[in-house]
C-alpha cells in the first residue's frame, strides 16, 4: 500500500538487534537443553540451540566482513528454524515449571 515511506529494514541498528534478540534465545534454549535432565526434548533442543547460533553467526560476520565464507540456504530455512526454537522454549518453560515441584 506503500502509506508510510519509512523502511526499517535500511538500518543496520534494527537489523543487528534482530540478530541479537536471535543469539539470545538460542542461548537459552542451549541452557534449557542442559536443565532437562530426562525429558526426550534435551538432544532436540541442543541440536536446535547450535544449528540456531551457527545459521544466524555466520552470515552476520560474513555481513561485517570478518569471515570469508558464507552459508547459501534458503531465508525460509530461517523463519522455520526460529518458530520451530520459540515452540521448543515454549515447551522446556512449561516441562520445568512442572517438574520443579
């Protein structure tokens, strides 16, 4: 509808944030996956956790010029990885707050 003229994507700032708001909950969901002593989400949840922290680092260095190579994958890999990681922690909250009684 093109109302409003106003791009956020164009600044880096947001675009940086996002990435981080990503790095943090795939540092949780990896101190989740530790917690989850005997439940059968604790390997999911690792794999998950790594595969979110590599898939998102390695293209924001290569943005920043720090590394040299880059992972070609399609960007719906990474809409599905990060509902797939926000339903995982969804699931290990509720799983902890039950056995922690």
């Amino acid at each position: 509808m093109e109302v409003i003229g106003l791009d956020i994507t164009l600044y880096p700032i947001f675009n940086f944030a996002a990435y981080f708001f990503v790095v943090l909950a795939a540092k949780d969901l990896f101190k989740e996956s530790f917690k989850e002593k005997e439940s059968t989400l604790k390997w999911p949840s690792l794999i998950l956790a790594i595969s979110l922290l590599v898939l998102t680092t390695i293209p924001t260095l290569n943005k920043m010029h720090v590394i040299e190579f880059v992972l070609n994958y399609p960007k719906i890999i990474d809409h599905i990885l990060y509902l797939v990681c926000g339903l995982f922690l969804i699931i290990s909250i509720f799983t902890l707050l039950s056995t922690e009684n």
